[in-house]
C-alpha cells in the first residue's frame, strides 16, 4: 500500500499510524506511515510548540482518545478484532501502565494536563515504533506517482521521503503576531513568557480572539493580577461549546452529518467547536468581574502614549478606539498555512482539483468520504478542513479512531462500506 506521510506527530498522525499497526498485526493491508516532526511527539502539547505552557487541562475528554470511538467500518468481519487490539492503546491502558489508574478514578476522571496528554501520545508512539523524521517541512512537491516531502533538521541537513499519500495536521506555526509592537504578544511568546513567569507588567491587557486558543489564554491571565481583561471577537458575545449528548454524538458518530443541510452543518460547527470556549474555562471567567467582552475586529494598531491603541470595526456602528497595556493575539492558527509549502506543480494540482483558487471555502467543500481532497490521483489528505463536508469531530479529537478509518480504508473496503451502509447490514 505504500508509504504515507503525516506532517505533525499529533494525536491525529498517533492515531494513524497506531491503526496500521494494528491492522499489520492482524494480516490486513496498511501503509507505511512516516511522521515528519519539527520538534517532539505531541509537540503541541508541550510548551515548546508555542500553545500552551503544558500545564492548562484538555478541553475534551481523554477519553476520546487514539482509539474513540471504537466502532471500527474498516472490514467486515475483521472490526472487532480491530477495536479490541485499539483498546491496548487507550487512555485508560496508559494509566494502567503507568500504575494511576485507580487514583485517576477515585479523583472523579479529571481531564489530564496538556503535557500529560503529550506523555500519552509519546507513550502510543513508543508502543507501534512510530517512524518519526525530525525537523521542519520545508517544501512538498508534486512526484511522479505521489508527493516529495522535503524536510530540514536543526543543522539545516535536507531529508526527501517520497509518499504515496500526504496527510496534513497542526494549526501551522503560533509565532505571528497582528502587529510588531512590543506589547503585542504572538500566543508563543505569551506562552513563553508565563511559562518563565515573566508576563510584563500591565493594568489593562486585551486578547484579540473568541476560540479556544483564546480561552486557554484568558484561563492563564485570570491567574495574575491584572485589572482589566477585555475579550476582543467579532462575536455577539462569548459562546460556551456545546456539551449535551446531542451535540457530542454528531462529533462522535457524523452518520446523520450528510443529511444536514450546509447551513445546518455550519450552525453546528459554529454553535459547537469554532469561536467557542469550554464549559470548564467559562465557568472560572464567569466567576472572575475583571474579565468582559468587546465585539468587534482589530483593524487598526497604534501607539497612544505608553498604551496600544486598537480601532474595533463593527458593521452595525462607528469604529471604536479601545486602549490597554498588553495585547495578546489568540486568534488561532491559519487553516490554509501549508499552502506555503507547496511547490508550482504542487498548487496547480490542488487547483485543477478543487476547480480555481485555493480558498478556504473551495478545498473544505473538495474533501470526501476518505478525508482527501476529491480529484487528486495521490491522495492529500486534510481532516482539519474536514468538518463541513464530512463532519465536526475530524478537525478536533472527537473520533480519532474514525478518523484513521476513513484515512486507512482502501478503495475495495470503502466500496464495501458503502454498500452496506446503504443496504443497512448491521456491521460488527
């Protein structure tokens, strides 16, 4: 079957390569999975990759974890046997293993620490001898039968992987700021400062976003002893994500995605994962009156005297001029950041693909059954981009175990899927 290439060693590449372990182990078809990497296994997670300082708690459940939901569609007569060698890899075998098991459950399940979760997925990593390239993508190009990843490590050394399939994971780098202004923090360098304990001093601090990059922000800030701290979204206010079984059961099983309307599908991605802060972080910013909302987007940054001065735009009335002290801009990651990567053949394929320009809205609508851009001869997978047409939990970690599924599934076994999803054969 090849060789697949997984840009970012997350939990969506942990849970990929962990299901081609499993199917290898089992006698079924799977690629190779090669995982490219610019710094550690769950690099994210960790306070080097510029999201966190590790310390703040997951906003989903660890339970939904490599394997969730472990309801396996990959071959018929085959699926349980898949999910029981899945559940090896579980959140709840690693505590087993790590002997905290029983104490995580007499402590009510918390949700674990990010750099937990990291420790998590490094420990899956080690269990499936996951094929790990360290260092920095530095270009994809189109090959003759698949895609060139070109990768650097720290001494700038140039390692080329050829691959059948290319997946894409991660938010892209975290390092860019709206503006270059010394009290406008990028979200790594707020993340490094606090981490060192070196926030600079300010009364009346702004974070310009409404997501939950945003919220894990705030979460830290309430911490200190500012007196001020305005919520900047172009939001009607701050929205708590969605957490009734309702809701998480379209992130967990999407089978009632594809007869939702698009408006219906972008109302739940709106109401339930984009632009929304957990239930946990919403509750400590309730309980805290320094903390309050401003709707508007930042058009304009300036200096005012010591202060910086933002202009808020908003469509029903004037500009507004808001001041502060420090600035924090948590708007999240770009969806479209590897884009910068790829080569001239690279993009006119993906154009001649999606049928024009490389718009956020044209690639998201491309994206199939098996989370690839429809129309490519090697497969580009992007379950970031994945939620409109395919369903909310493929961006996030609702159902990383349905995820690998879709990416793992040849076109023989998705032929079979289909036809008995459509026949209505119950599938074991």
């Amino acid at each position: 079957m090849g060789t697949l290439v997984v840009v970012g060693a997350g939990p969506k590449a942990i849970a990929v390569a962990a299901k081609a372990y499993v199917l290898r182990e089992l006698g079924l078809p799977a690629p190779r999975v090669v995982v490219v990497e610019a710094q550690a296994v769950g690099g994210n997670w960790l306070p080097t990759g510029g999201w966190t300082d590790g310390q703040h708690r997951l906003g989903t459940s660890p339970e939904k974890d490599i394997g969730f939901p472990y309801h396996s569609t990959w071959a018929r007569g085959r699926n349980r046997d898949i999910n029981d060698a899945m559940m090896a890899f579980s959140w709840t075998s690693f505590l087993v293993d790590q002997g905290t098991y029983a104490e995580w459950i007499d402590r009510g399940r918390p949700s674990p620490q990010h750099h937990v979760w990291a420790k998590y997925l490094q420990w899956v990593a080690r269990a499936v001898d996951l094929d790990v390239v360290y260092g920095t993508v530095d270009s994809i190009a189109a090959a003759a039968d698949g895609w060139r990843v070109t990768a650097l490590d720290g001494d700038g050394v140039a390692t080329e992987i050829e691959a059948d399939g290319l997946m894409i994971t991660g938010q892209g780098r975290s390092e860019k700021a709206l503006a270059k202004h010394p009290k406008v923090l990028s979200i790594a360098q707020f993340w490094d400062l606090a981490g060192k304990r070196s926030l600079p001093v300010a009364s009346r601090v702004a974070v310009i976003g409404g997501g939950e990059t945003a919220g894990s922000a705030l979460d830290e800030l309430i911490r200190h002893g500012m007196l001020s701290i305005s919520v900047i979204s172009p939001m009607a206010t701050i929205y708590t994500r969605g957490e009734s079984y309702f809701e998480n059961s379209l992130f967990s099983d999407p089978i009632k995605w594809g007869t939702l309307s698009v408006d219906e599908r972008r109302d739940v991605i709106r109401r339930t994962d984009r632009g929304v802060f957990s239930v946990r972080v919403q509750e400590s910013l309730l309980a805290d009156n320094r903390v309050h909302h401003m709707q508007g987007r930042v058009v304009r940054v300036a200096d005012q005297d010591d202060c910086v001065a933002l202009t808020l735009r908003n469509e029903m009335r004037p500009d507004q001029l808001h001041t502060c002290d420090l600035v924090i801009d948590a708007t999240g990651g770009r969806p479209l950041w590897f884009l910068d990567l790829f080569d001239a053949d690279a993009e006119d394929l993906l154009e001649l693909a999606v049928g024009g320009e490389l718009t956020h809205a044209r690639i998201e609508a491309s994206i199939g059954y098996d989370l690839a851009v429809s129309g490519l001869d090697s497969k580009l997978y992007l379950p970031n981009l994945a939620a409109l047409a395919q369903g909310p939990g493929f961006p996030n970690l609702s159902c990383l175990g349905a995820l690998s599924d879709r990416v793992l599934q040849t076109a023989t076994v998705r032929q079979s899927a289909s036809r008995r999803r459509n026949s209505a054969v119950p599938v074991d």
